[in-house]
C-alpha cells in the first residue's frame, strides 16, 4: 500500500474546477490512550476535523469542487440546506463569505430534540456570524416552496444562484473524497501503515461514496465502513450509497465501487438524527477524556460509539489498525448543553 494505481487518482480529478479553502493535508495521528484502554487494534484518527474553515469539518472537501463549479458556471450566489444545527451549512458560509458570494441558507427546524442553546448556539449562531441569510422553516416541503421563491426573485433580477444540496452530498461534491482517499494513502505510505478498516459517520452519503470510488480506484484493500447517522430507513440509504457511488464514478471516469464494499453499519441512530444516545455521549466523553479530542452528538460520536462497541465485542482484527475519519462538528455540542451535561435525560 498504496497501489501503483493511486497517482492515477489525483489525474482523475485535474478537469474539475476547485477553490482551495482547506488546510490540507489533515494530520493522521494515532490514538494511543484510547487504543490501551480498549486492548483491541490500534486506532488512529484522520483528523477532518482541522480543515480550517469555521472550525473545520468533512464538508469543506465537497465546498473546494461545489464552490469551484459556482464559479466556473458564472453563479452570483450560493443556497444550501441543512437542520437548523447543520455542520453543512455552517462550512457554506464560511466557504461563500470567503469567495465573495451571498449566501441563502434555508433550515429546517423538524429534529426531535429541542433545548434552549439547541434553538440560538452552535452552528446557528456562526451561521449568523458568518453574514448567511437564514430562512428557518419546519420541515422539507417548506423547505422545498422556501427555494422556488429563491430562485424566482433571483431570476427577476437576472441574477444567477448556485445550488448545493443537503451535506454536499452529489457527485461533484463526492469528488472532496475522492481526493481524500488519495491523500490518506500518502500518509499511510509515509507512515508504513496498513490500516484494515476505515470509519466514519455516513449521513447523506457524499463522504463515503468519495472514499470508496477514490479507495477502488486506486485498488486500496481498505474497507469503509459508514455509520449511519441519519436514516431510519436503511434500505433506502444503502441504494442511495449505490447510485451516489455510480454517479461519481461515473464523472471521473472510473470503475464503481463492488457492492459488497458498500457497507453501512446501523443500529446507533438512537432516537433519530440529531436526537442524543447513551452510547454517543459515553464515546464522546471516553475520546476527550483518554486523547483530549472533541467528537460531536450528531454525527462522529455516534460513529465513534459504534467503533468501541465494535472493538469491545471482538468484531475487528486486532492485528489490522483501523483509522476512524473524524468528520468534525465541534460547534454542535454548545447545542447540546444539557445532555452533555447530564442535566437532561434525553
């Protein structure tokens, strides 16, 4: 590792239009402390979550090649989604304030967990910060009427909007993670590290469907395993995986990922997206505690929560260094005050 196909990877990617607004290359690094105390295989952490941009995160990668393709087809301004403590739509801001271009953000309010700093703090707050338009709504058809009314007035005013979707997550947003796999086999070459298994929290598909189009297409042996953090419905999450895979493939023009290398892991979404676990806050505790490492309760401490409980019961090789993907967050546990704090039962 890595193969002789993997600088072919990054050629796969010079025709597409990017804005470089990451500090990349992340750290990978090695979880020491966290390792010991579980006695399993040795765990080392690519650190997504310094990529710089408002505090960092997985979706800075998709907004280099989304922001890139906004400005090669001559956009005036930029409209996104998100819940209304979207990590997605806190990185569109900070990546369209530093373009130059006006922001829409329209967010939904329907998560099934409410506190006081969940309505005002965290990504809220920064999205605000960051000079966004907020168009708050309760649910996706709102949503939906909220962006025809959008491009209409843009339209009127012979003005042009680019529009993202929710997380980043299409084709060329994917290509962020293409690129990522290229990179993390770099260091992993560096480090002479083989790592089995690589783990991440899986939402709206576009950081996974890019690590395993980049992955396959430079025939790394390394398995992605998604955690999803979303979807009640993992049946249609996991034919959403297979198309989304196809399409970025299909855009580099490379070979899709095999279907049995898509693999989803469920049964840590708790009570819903957005709604805390027992199992998250414990992970979330456990990795600042031991490696002095914020995860976040939406998205990477449920993944992480599903990697200990994985370790604890023997599921991975312990001669095989698995590499967990910290996709960032950090905003959202202001949001979450009260669970954090043991001062709610949620």
């Amino acid at each position: 590792m890595p193969s002789p196909r993997e600088d072919s990877t990054g050629a796969l990617l010079e025709p597409f239009p990017r804005e470089t607004i990451g500090h990349l290359p992340t750290p990978l690094h090695p979880l020491p402390r966290l390792s010991a105390a579980l006695g399993g295989p040795p765990l080392w952490v690519k650190r997504d979550d310094c990529t710089g941009l408002a505090t960092g995160g997985n979706k800075t990668r998709k907004l280099e090649y989304l922001m890139g393709a906004a400005r090669a087809e001559g956009a005036d301004g930029i409209v996104s989604f998100g819940a209304l403590q979207s990590n997605h739509a806190r990185q569109t801001a900070a990546a369209a304030a530093a373009l130059g271009f006006p922001c829409d953000l329209i967010l939904v309010t329907n998560v099934n967990y409410h506190e006081p700093a969940w309505e005002v703090s965290g990504n809220r707050l920064l999205d605000e910060l960051l000079g966004a338009k907020l168009h708050i709504v309760p649910d996706e058809v709102a949503a939906a009427q909220c962006l025809q009314a959008l491009l209409g007035r843009a339209n009127e005013a012979g003005k042009q909007l680019y529009v993202i979707p929710t997380g980043g997550s299409n084709a060329v947003g994917a290509l962020g993670y293409v690129n990522c796999a290229s990179e993390l086999l770099a260091q992993c070459q560096a480090l002479e590290l083989r790592p089995g298994t690589l783990v991440s929290a899986t939402s709206s598909l576009g950081t996974q469907s890019g690590l395993l189009v980049g992955l396959h297409a430079a025939r790394s042996p390394i398995r992605v395993r998604g955690v999803n953090t979303y979807s009640p419905d993992p049946e249609s999450q996991a034919q959403a995986l297979r198309r989304l895979c196809d399409e970025t493939a299909a855009l580099i023009g490379s070979e899709p990922p095999p279907s049995d290398s898509l693999c989803i892991e469920n049964g840590f979404l708790g009570g819903g997206y957005g709604v805390p676990s027992e199992a998250m806050q414990r992970a979330v505790e456990e990795v600042a505690r031991l490696e002095g490492i914020l995860l976040d309760p939406v998205y990477s401490g449920k993944a992480m929560a599903w990697l200990l409980a994985a370790v604890r019961a023997g599921r991975l090789n312990p001669e095989e260094p698995v590499v967990f993907l910290h996709t960032g967050g950090s905003p959202g546990l202001f949001a979450y005050q009260e669970c954090l704090s043991g001062d709610s039962t949620a």
